[in-house]
C-alpha cells in the first residue's frame, strides 16, 4: 500500500512536470480517489480484524462453555449411576425388611398358636378334675393360677391335727385325682404342703414346720403311688408357714393356711421350649 502511494507521488511529480494542468487535475482526482478506496479498505480491514478477535473470544467462550456442559454431564452420569446402585440397594432391603417381617409374623404366630393350645390343655384339665373330684366343698379348690391347674384341700380333710397320717376321706379324694392323672401319662403332680406359724413342738423326727409340711406330702405322694400314680410323675414339696394366704392372727385364718396344693403339671416343655428358642430368636433379629 505505501509502495503504492510513493508510486503515485512520483508519477505526479513526474507527470507534472511533462504534462499540461488539465492532465495534471486529472491526475490529481484520480489520486484523491484512490486515497478515498485506501482509507475505505483500511476502514474494512480494521473492522475484520475487530470481528475477527471478537469471533476468536466467542469461540473461546464457547469452548469453555461447551467443556463445562461435558463435566457436568458426567457428573449427572456418575451420579445416575450412584443413585440406580442406591435404588437397587434400597430395593433389596426393602424385601430383605419384608421377609423380615414376614417372618416375625410367622412366629408370633407360632406363639400364639402355643399359648392357644396350652391355655386349651389347661382348661381341659380343670374341667376334667371337677368333673372327676365333682365336689362342691368350701375345703376343696380346683383352679388355676399362673396357668397351672391346681388342686388345694384343707389339712383338715386329709389330716388330724399335728399328724401327717391321711385320713379315709382325703383318700377318697386322691383316689379321684389319681383317676385323673393316671389318663394323662404326660402329666406331673406336685404336691406341695403348708402349714401356720404354730411352732411344731410335738418331738419325734419332726424338727419344725418345714418338716411337718414335706412330711404331709410325702404321705400324700405315696398314697398316690398306691392309687397307681407312677412314682416319676410325682414331686414332693413343703413350704412351711413361708408361704400364708392370710394372717395367722386367728384361728380361722390359721385354719385357711394349713393347706395342700396338689399342681397338676402338663408336660408343656416342649411349648415352653418353642416359645423360648422364638423370643430369642425374635431378639436376635430386633
């Protein structure tokens, strides 16, 4: 472009001084006019360069743009795939929690099937042994308590006074109640004696309560045992004066104390056993 113009400038010199001054306004215009298109194509050529730079920091600006939506997308796509092993996982303890419970309902279940058939047992029991003993006697008791069937009679059916001989009407009674356990092969009788505060004073091999309280049933256990009983479901027991129903601060309440618990016992270990084995199961898993 300058070689152009120190071209044009030489010319006119030259021209100058060999033409006319029409030729030389001639000239002249037609140099003004090339200098117009000069400058017009500079104009033109900064604005491209403007562009171009503005062009290059779009694209630039793009591109940092375009790698940032590259990142995040991956960040999406790990984090999909973090959330679908969380789903999957959640999902499997789900079931893994329904199975659970599934389970747990199995063997509550079981439980109350077992207390259902035990309470049954019970209650087959002590409508057996009413209907056997089938007395109506304020000095007999047939009940249960804590789910043991039990048979209380007042010492003064089965005994004298200070004596642990039985007498003809307590076996009358036992005959009865023998009747009953000798149905239930399964079964168990434990005869447990009490007695009042009265110190037992009388000498002999009796040294106190204990002794006259186990010494009375062990009479009864072997009354049973002649009435047929099998000796191995029988068990002998004496709580003395250790355990009153009332105050022996009369002679009535005294009466009410000397008694005999005869505790018919179903062979229920195996109920007993399954409800255990479940609660510690049912522990164990929370």
């Amino acid at each position: 472009m300058k070689k152009l113009m120190i071209f044009g400038a030489a010319a006119l010199l030259t021209l100058s001084s060999c033409v006319s001054k029409k030729d030389y306004m001639a000239l002249e215009d037609k140099h003004k006019e090339t200098q117009d298109l000069l400058n017009t194509a500079t104009v033109k050529l900064n604005k491209c360069l403007a562009d171009e730079a503005a062009s290059a920091a779009r694209l630039q600006e793009l591109k940092d743009r375009l790698a940032d939506m590259k990142s995040s997308n991956q960040a999406l796509i790990e984090t999909s795939k973090d959330l679908t092993v969380l789903t999957t996982q959640g999902a499997k303890n789900v079931e893994k929690s329904l199975e659970s419970l599934k389970e747990k309902d199995l063997k509550i279940s079981r439980l109350q099937d077992a207390l259902t058939k035990k309470d049954s047992v019970t209650l087959a029991l002590v409508t057996s042994l009413k209907k056997e003993v089938g007395l109506n006697d304020e000095d007999i008791e047939i009940n249960v308590e804590k789910s043991v069937v039990f048979i209380s009679l007042s010492d003064k059916l089965l005994f004298k006074s200070g004596s642990y001989n039985i007498t003809s009407r307590a076996k009358e009674i036992l005959a009865k109640v023998a009747t009953v356990i000798n149905g239930k092969p399964n079964f168990e009788a434990m005869v447990e004696g009490h007695t009042d505060n009265v110190p037992y004073n009388r000498g002999g091999v009796l040294q106190d309560n204990w002794d006259l309280s186990v010494k009375r049933s062990t009479s009864i256990v072997r009354a049973l045992q002649e009435l047929g009983v099998k000796p191995e479901q029988l068990i002998a027991a004496g709580r003395g004066d250790h355990l009153p129903l009332v105050s022996n601060d009369t002679a009535e309440n005294r009466a009410i104390n000397r008694r005999t618990k005869i505790y018919i016992l179903p062979k229920i270990d195996q109920f007993y056993e399954m409800i255990e084995t479940e609660m510690k199961e049912l522990s164990k898993e929370g």
